[in-house]
C-alpha cells in the first residue's frame, strides 16, 4: 500500500496566551496542500516493524522517527503482522508544513487498512493527538479552524482549489521553542475566524501570523522572500507556522524568478 502524506500551511497563527502546562493557546487555519513525501507500508518481513528512509536525509535513531512511534501506539494495543515500511522523504522538515506529522498520521491510516484493524477516523484521532499537536489534523485532512494548542479542531467551508500555490524554504530552519520565545501573546485585534472569511486580497491586512515579524527580525531573508512573492504576484503571502517556510497564493500560475540556495514548490 502507497499513500502520499500531504503539508499543510497555516493561514494566520494567534499566540493568545501561555499556558499552565508550558503550552501557548493559540487560532490558526491549517490548510492542506498536495506537496507530499511517500509513504509504502506491506505486510511483510521477518520482524515486527522494518523502516527505511529514502530522499531528503532523515537524522536520527528510526526509533524517533513519527512513522516509528505511530506504529508503536498500535502495536501496544493490537496484535500487528509483522510490517515493512518505506518513507521517501521530500518535503523539508523544520519548514512548518506538518511534514512529520503527516507521515505519522498516514502511518496510523495505512497500519490499520494492512493489518484489517478497522479503528475508526475517531479513534485515529485520539491515537494521532499523542503524537503532536497537529498530528491529528491529518487523519481527516480537511480544512479546519484549530485552537486550544492547535489540537481542537472546527471544519470550515474553505476551497482555494482553484489558486496556484508557491512554497519556499529557506537554506535554514526555526526553532519552534526559541521561536515561541520571541512571542509575546496577546489577543489579536483581527480574529482568525473571522478574517478567513474576507475576500483573499484583504488577507494580506488582517490574516497575521505572529511568529512573522519576530522571526524576520532574526532572519531577514524570510521577509525578502514574502516580498519577492508579492512582487511576482502573489494576492497573499505568509510565513508558515513558526518558520521557516514562505508560501505565497496566486491566482494565475507565477513565472518565478531565482531564490538563491532555496528550496521551491509550486503547484
């Protein structure tokens, strides 16, 4: 079985407050694009699990690997065949596109359609949540307003199907605990949920993620690749996540220029 685990991009990012347990409340729109990694996963081998990693370097023990832990929360509680896994990685991590958390929640989907477990979507989600805060947005893979740390979930009526997507990532990436660092939560005068719902070519004035202006103070070239797309015609650009990756959405298909030594998607 192959799937192809999606990004996601964040459309606006509220920080509101820190939370009791070290956590940040906070209101973002998590939009699915179709950029993927791939994701093979058979019943087969001589071994309960078997994970191979292929594309873009993947560091560290496979044991901390998502794929791995998704796997692991189900062998705890089913009986699993023995499994052969192979990931071949090519969205960039540390990029704020959910890549690792895709991975993950694929994983959980494909284990259970291999090895006829029958675990319904509801039950993945809970499964899905233990492994990151965004993880479980991926089981439905829909667009959804997310609050609370990003895990609590509403669905909203929101197609952009019909716009032509940029993504780049920068030669770098952001550390989500420094980046939190930099924040100083706030309710926001603009409301997420609110500001989605306006035209995109308002977007650019009331659709903000607050981890923006911090991050582009300490890298600069993140701000002069959102620059770059509005100049080359984008109707609304933004960081995604905590960095460091730009998208920008277009409503014809962009003629792009060079970005030096950076990584690009578009679709």
């Amino acid at each position: 079985m192959v799937l192809f685990p999606n990004a996601k991009i964040n459309l606006g990012l509220s920080v509101i407050e820190k939370r009791s347990d070290g956590f940040h409340n906070l209101e973002t729109v998590f939009y699915p694009i179709q950029w993927t990694d791939a994701l093979e996963v058979i019943s087969s081998g001589d071994q309960p699990i078997s994970l191979n990693t292929s594309g873009l370097s993947v560091d560290g023990d496979i044991a901390n690997n998502l794929c791995y832990k998704a796997w692991e929360l189900l062998a705890k509680d089913y009986t699993l065949p023995n499994l052969q896994a192979h990931l071949h990685k090519v969205l960039p991590m540390g990029a704020g596109l959910g890549g690792g958390s895709a991975d993950a929640a694929f994983m959980l989907k494909m284990v259970n359609e291999v090895a006829g477990l029958g675990i319904p979507s509801e039950k993945l989600i809970i499964y899905a949540s233990k492994l990151g805060s965004d993880c479980a947005f991926f089981i439905e893979n829909k667009p959804v307003f997310a609050d609370g740390r990003g895990d609590h979930f509403s669905p909203i009526e929101l197609d952009l199907s019909n716009f032509y997507f940029v993504v780049v990532m920068p030669p770098f990436t952001v550390n989500s605990a420094e980046a939190y660092s930099w924040i100083r939560p706030q309710i926001p005068k603009f409301r997420i949920h609110e500001s989605i719902k306006m035209p995109i070519a308002k977007w650019k004035d009331y659709l903000i993620n607050d981890f923006e202006a911090p991050v582009i103070k300490k890298h600069p070239l993140i701000g002069e690749i959102k620059n770059r797309l509005y100049s080359e015609g984008a109707i609304y650009a933004s960081m995604s996540g905590s960095g460091a990756s730009v998208y920008g959405i277009f409503d014809t298909k962009p003629k792009l220029s060079q970005y030096r030594d950076c990584y690009i998607w578009d679709h």
